[in-house]
C-alpha cells in the first residue's frame, strides 16, 4: 500500500483528524470552494457589511413607511364620519322644494310690484297668492252669498268672500293688490254678515296685499288691526 493509500485509510478511520486540519487551517475550505466556484462570485466580508447595511436600511425604510400609513390613517374619515358630513351637506343644499318654494316667494314679490303699476289685473294677482297660500296649508274656498240688505255695500248684491278653514280654526281671507282706507270697514262688515248668514264665528281676517295705498299707511294697519284684522304685505308673506 503507498503512501497516499496509507493516509487516506487513517483519515478515513479517524475523521476527527479531518476536523482538527480545519479548524487549524480554515483557508484549506475557501480553497477548496474557489476551486468549484470562480473566487469573484464569494463573498467577502465587505460584501456582508454591505448587505447587512441594505437590510437595515430597508427595515428603516419599512418603519417609516409604516408610521406614514398609521398618520394617513389618522388623517382619514371613518364611515361615520362621511355620514354626518354628508347628512350636513344635505341639510345646508336646497331641494327642489325648497327652490320652488323660493321660486314662488319671488314671483309673489314681483307680481305684487307689479300690480301696484298696474302691470298686472287684480284676479291675476289673487289667484297667484290664493297659490302661495295653498303651498301654506290654507285651501281657500270661495263662497257667494247674496246680501239682500245691502248690509256690506250699502245695497243689495253678492258678496264673495273667500273662507279658510284650518286647524278648527274659521278664517276669512281678503286677497287684493291695494289695500286702500275704505277696505277697512267693506271688510268688517263682509266678517259680520259671514257670521250672520252662516251662524258661526269667524276666528280671524287675514288680508293678503301687494301695497297700501294711503299718504299714511301706518294709519291704516293700525286701525285695521283695532278691528281684529291682520294687513299682510308681500315682505311679510315671504318670510323664511
């Protein structure tokens, strides 16, 4: 047996031996490596340096990441939030009925300045607010009743009076563009004989005017108020 043969048998014997080599002499396995792989392709230690470098670096970049969603989502509207927003938003925007509505209350004002320059009829401007009202809640109904006395104009005639009854509540309506001095009394008198003709009580007079045609309006509404009649104008209708 040679040499060779010889140490082969003992280091295959006594693998312990193989062992104490490299640990003594470790560059025998970095030999042993580059001769299977080309020595440019291992890794050095500055190779590890820099990877383990990379690694934390990404781990950096992870971290921040992570603290920049965690602010994105502090910064956003949960569920319930998007609902009271929206809910406020639909209660500040103006629906369709609040633009008719709207639309009504402007056209009450212009066909009432209308009507004080004679731009626009009497029953025009009647039926229009006898409308507005309706949109209210007041169903007007008028009624023609015949004055054989001539108790309201000083001779016989038919009185119409337009009659609202709301809430239990009986109401006489007058609808005019002007509400002049003499309207006072007419309608004190058509009340009296409502109540007259029909046995009931008339709860209220309301009359619905573009203007008040007197040099001292203030005069009037006052003493139409005394008579328990309430001169409503234009401004005051349309009120929000």
């Amino acid at each position: 047996m040679g040499s060779a043969e010889e140490i082969k048998k003992i280091l295959m014997e006594n693998p312990s031996i193989i062992a104490d080599v490299l640990i003594a002499r470790p560059e025998i396995i970095y030999q042993a490596l580059a001769k299977l792989t080309p020595w440019q392709n291992l890794a050095t230690k500055s190779d590890v340096e820099a990877l383990r470098k990379d690694v934390e670096s990404v781990k950096a970049n992870v971290e921040t990441l992570r603290k920049e969603v965690e602010e994105i989502k502090d910064k956003m509207a949960t569920k319930e939030e998007l609902n009271a927003f929206r809910k406020e938003v639909n209660e500040r925007m103006a629906t369709k009925e609040d633009l008719a509505k709207l639309e009504k209350r402007l056209m009450t004002i212009i066909t009432g300045i209308g009507a004080r320059w004679g731009i626009m009829s009497e029953d025009a401007y009647r039926q229009g607010m006898a409308e507005l009202l309706k949109d209210a809640g007041f169903e007007v109904r008028r009624e023609l009743l015949y004055d054989k006395e001539g108790y309201v104009f000083g001779e016989p005639s038919e009185v119409e009076i337009d009659m609202v009854v709301k809430d239990g509540k009986v109401i006489m309506v007058e609808i005019m563009t002007a509400y002049r001095r003499a309207d006072t009394n007419v309608i004190a008198r058509k009340r009296e004989f409502y109540e007259k003709v029909k046995n009931v009580k008339v709860d209220s007079v309301i009359v619905v005017a573009a203007y008040v045609e007197d040099k001292n309006p203030e005069r009037i509404l006052a003493r139409a108020q005394s008579l328990g009649i309430k001169v409503v104008l234009p401004t005051e209708l349309n009120q929000p």
